[in-house]
C-alpha cells in the first residue's frame, strides 16, 4: 500500500523559465541552514511521513556511529564518547513519538513537526539549572540538523560532480550553483524561490537546461528517488508521472525536436525581414566555452554581452589580469571579426563573492554592485580594463559598464580607462586606442538623462531585467510579486523608445540584451521601437531569427506605435503574441 502512495501522480505548477521537456530521477540538494518549507499533508500522506521520518532515524543512528568509529580510531575512544548524547536523543522514543503525535495532530509535514518539538525540547533543556542538561539542547539542535538533511536526501558539495542524469530539486540555487551544472548530468532543475529573471534562470538558458521556479514547496514534496517530469515551458513538475502522460509528452518532445532541426537550418542566415530590413542578432554569454553555442546556433551578429563577473564565481580567489585577458581573447579571436561586447564585472545583487567581503545590505539590487563598486575598488576595476584593453589588439572587442546612473559614473570610469591605457603605452603592450565605450541602460535615470551620458560613450545597451524592476519597484527575484514584473508596461515602453532615440540623435547605435530581446512575443517589438540589434540566449537565437524573417519591418513598426499608444500591459502582450501567432505559430509550440 505504501508504494501504491508513492507512486501516486502528483502535477505541481510553478514558473517555466527555460524551456524543455525532461524525465528523471530527482536529486534533493540543501543549503546549510537545512531550511525546509511547512507543509499542510492529507490523511493518506501521514503514513509515508511517518515513514520517512523513521528511515531518517535509522540513517543519523548509523551516521553517528560511523563518526564515531573514525573519531575513536583517529584520537581514541574518549573523544568519541561525546557522541553518546546525539545517540540518546535518536534513541529517545518520548522523542519520537511526540514528534508522530504532533504531525498526526497539526497535519504538517515532518520537517515542520520535527523542528517544531526539537526546538521544544531545546528549549526545555536551557532553561535548567543542571549545567550538563543546558549542554544537551545544543546536542537535540544537532540532531534534528542531521535528521532534516537526511529526510531531504543527498547533499552534495558542488552540483558538478554528479554522474548520471537527474533533475535537481532545491529551495534555491545560486548564479555559482548554476554555473557549475553540466547539462549532460543536469538535464533539468526547479526550485521554491526565484523568478524568470533571476540570474540562476538566466544560467539555465544558457545552458540550456530546462527550468522552473517559483514552486513553493517542491523541496519538500518531491522526495529522493521519484521519477519526475519536468515540463520548463509550461511551469508543469510531475512527480512520478503516469504512463499516460509520458506517452503524451513523448509524443511533444518529437514535435519540439522537428521544430528545433527546422530553426537549425536557418543557423547561416541574417536575421532579415520580408521587406529587406536587417537587424543584428547577437548572443548573451558567461564564459569562453559559451561561443561553441553562439556559432551553432547562429548568432551571426557576434557577443552583444559578455557577463564577465561569471569568470569571478566558484572560485577562491579573483582572476589576474594574464587570466582574463586568455578568456577575452579567446572569445573576440574566436568570433572575428564580429563584435565582442564585455561588461564589467557586476557583482552584486544574487550574485555574491566570499572573497571581495561586500556588506550585507537590506536590498543588495539597489546596492553597493556593478560600477559602483568598481569605482570604489579601482586596483579590481583596474586590473579588469587592463585585461580587456590587451585583449583589444582584436579590434572588434568594445568596453560597457553596467548600472550606470548618470554621467559622472561614466566620466569617472572612461578616466580610470585612461591611466590604464597609459599604463599599457608605458610598457609597450599594444591595444586598441579607439575601442568603443558603451553602457548599460538599465536604471531610469540614465533613459532620463541619455542626452547628457551619450557624448561619453559610442553605445548604448538597453537592460531591461533591471529596467523593469528600477521602474516598476519590483523585486525581480522576489516570486511573491512576480505577476507585477511586466516588461510591456506601457512607462517601459516609452522608456526603451526614449533611449533609442536619443541614441540615434547623437549617431549611437542601440542594442537590447535584457530578456526581452530573447523572448520571441516582445522581440518584434523592440525592433518596432527602433533597436538596432538584439543580444539572446544563444538557445533562444534561432527562434528570434525566425521571427524576424517571417514578417516584415513595417508589421514591426506597427506593433511599436500600437504598444506607445496601449494603456495597459496586457494589451501589449496580446498584440505581441497576435503578431507571432500570424507570421510563426510553431514557435509558440516551443514556449508556451
């Protein structure tokens, strides 16, 4: 009967933020703090949880044991006595049973439960005069540590050493724990927390691994050894999926799979409309190893954005100066002659290092990150312009800063840019004396003041992950309020229109790299609105290069003045998505 109930279909539905289909088994990873989600359960669930807690003792009893057998081997028999508590409490049955007792009653989840009586006892214990017993609530808190990572199954210390296909289940995953995926162990991956934007889904893409987030509680539900399907285009997780329903998505992932060897066809060709009009299509990338995606796919227009903080993650120490320009140069000779746009480094946000010690702060978003830090770091920010500027002997290589305000931020950078070339002249190292300063508009008051901040710079490149989420105050990692993230709110529209013209007043060029431009409803309009080239996902490029050949610049343009003129987001979308479904309706097979 037991196996009957967990081999029961259960149908979870969250935020698809890479597409793809994917079925496998499923891998739990924790975070230390061994967080766990509250779970109201059914009737018939408290049986498999009361068995998944006794499974959970029976695995800490044999943990302990061993660690107490290579304590009592390495410093002797005494020192591993100190375990003899943590035995105790496994063994308590009062233990036990009032944790069973508290799930029957509140109808939670045991993790819920179980730290609920841990800390009750814990509690009990401080408050004791007895100095041994007061010691013993620390040993109860460490138990039920043990107890919780057990009942979550496996951890493993970096998501790159696993073998075998599974999806990974977490509460969250980090910009680092994704890097560190392979897509040929990792085919798919979901999480409690996170949003479309979020740089953990913006890794997925670029891995191409299949996605959702925004699930809630999936940490808890799925347990180790279901078979999952993961369905990154609808939002849909099924655990242990009925035959029924691989059948059916069997029979989805043939027609996705013609779709995509269709798009590969179109991998040599421009991305130009009907009517003659050619509009750049360039990629978005982390690392070196990303280009091989780039030429497959058919990015023709080059790299539109090299995120180069992604060279700083998992790692102990900063990169130098010989190591970051092997990795800029390998990408710019690589891709010759078309451009190579790097961005400096921006840290900050979801993306942290141990090693640079940044303050903790209540909205780290807004903070201290990308050219703010830079500035207030010269030695960092220099040794990263050196870096790119020796890479610039391959004159298609250009400079962007990131998050710039307004333009004494970029003064203040093109004169840092300065000494370190004069560094460069002094020792003889050849670079490019001309290459090409860009920025990134993504914060309100750079569209507001372009006019002001374009004489400074050759380009601009509209971000529009933070430009949603500067104007519209949205948080955009934040699930809670991810239904207020709307990229076609009509003050973003006017804002992206804004910049490109006063861009195009001053000679500019403008492109788009947020994850509008790889989105194949709003990439048709962004080229309505007058952008001159568009940086995806490479995965995303082929679908965006489709939908632009198959209409023509005016039904673009006409799309842009039907969106300045809506009132409402959704109105927006709703034009976005009639004009793809008019000139490209098999693309909509593939995200929707």
């Amino acid at each position: 009967m037991e196996g009957e109930q967990q081999k029961k279909e259960v149908v979870l539905q969250g935020l698809g933020v890479s597409p793809g289909v994917a079925v496998s088994p499923a891998y739990l990873v924790i975070t230390e703090d061994e967080r766990y989600v509250e779970r109201d359960i059914e009737d018939d669930e408290i049986a498999r949880e009361i068995a998944r807690f006794e499974d959970a003792l029976i695995s800490t009893r044999h943990q302990i044991h061993e660690i107490q057998t290579r304590i009592s081997d390495a410093i002797g028999q005494e020192n591993a006595s100190i375990f003899d508590a943590h035995l105790l409490v496994v063994d308590d049955r009062s233990f036990v049973e009032e944790v069973i007792k508290e799930l029957e009653l509140k109808r939670k989840n045991v993790e819920t439960v179980l730290h609920l009586v841990a800390n009750r006892y814990a509690d009990a214990l401080a408050r004791v005069e007895d100095d041994y017993l007061r010691e013993r609530a620390a040993d109860v808190k460490d138990v039920a540590r043990r107890i919780l990572r057990n009942l979550a199954g496996r951890k493993v210390s970096s998501l790159a050493d696993l073998t075998g296909n599974h999806i990974v289940i977490a509460n969250d995953l980090s910009p680092s724990d994704t890097a560190m995926m392979r897509n040929e162990t990792v085919v798919g991956f979901a999480t409690d927390l996170g949003s479309r934007t979020s740089h953990t889904a913006i890794m997925a893409r670029a891995l191409e691994i299949p996605a959702i987030v925004g699930l809630h509680d999936v940490s808890v539900r799925v347990l180790p050894g279901d078979t999952l399907l993961l369905d990154g285009n609808k939002g849909l997780l099924v655990i242990n999926p009925s035959e029924e329903r691989l059948i059916y998505y069997g029979a989805v992932a043939e027609t996705q799979k013609t779709i995509k060897n269709e798009l590969q066809r179109l991998r040599d060709l421009e991305s130009e409309t009907t009517d003659g009009y050619k509009m750049t299509l360039a990629a978005n990338i982390e690392e070196p190893e990303d280009v091989d995606a780039v030429i497959q796919h058919g990015a023709l227009g080059g790299v539109g954005l090299f995120r180069s903080e992604f060279l700083y993650l998992s790692r102990d120490a900063l990169p130098d100066e010989a190591e970051q320009e092997k990795a800029y140069s390998t990408v710019a000779s690589r891709l010759y002659p078309a451009p190579v746009v790097i961005r400096t480094i921006d840290l900050g946000g979801d993306k942290f290092l141990s090693q640079l010690k940044m303050p903790q702060e209540m909205n780290p978003f807004m903070g201290w990150r990308a050219i703010r830090y830079c500035l207030a770091n010269p030695a960092i920010f220099m040794t990263q312009l050196r870096a790119i500027l020796r890479a610039s002997r391959y004159t298609n290589v250009k400079i962007m800063y990131p998050m710039v305000s307004d333009a004494g931020e970029v003064i203040q950078a093109n004169e840092i840019l300065e000494q370190a070339k004069d560094q460069l002249r002094n020792e003889g190292v050849p670079f490019n004396e001309h290459i090409d300063i860009g920025v990134m508009v993504e914060i309100p008051s750079a569209s507001l003041t372009a006019e002001l901040i374009a004489p400074h710079v050759s380009f601009f490149s509209i971000g529009t992950n933070d430009l949603v989420q500067y104007t519209l105050a949205v948080d955009r990692v934040n699930e809670q309020i991810a239904y207020l993230y709307r990229p076609t709110h009509p003050a973003i529209i006017k804002l992206i229109r804004r910049t490109i013209e006063v861009g195009h007043q001053h000679g500019l060029s403008v492109s788009v790299c947020g994850e509008m431009a790889g989105n194949i409803l709003m990439a048709p309009l962004l080229m309505g609105l007058g952008a001159d080239s568009l940086s995806v996902s490479p995965s995303m490029a082929p679908m965006v290069k489709q939908a632009i050949r198959n209409m023509s610049f005016s039904q673009a343009e006409e799309l842009g003045n039907v969106a300045l003129n809506s009132e409402s987001p959704e109105d927006v979308l709703y034009a976005c998505r009639e004009l793809v479904k008019s000139v490209a309706p098999n693309l909509l097979q593939l995200v929707e």
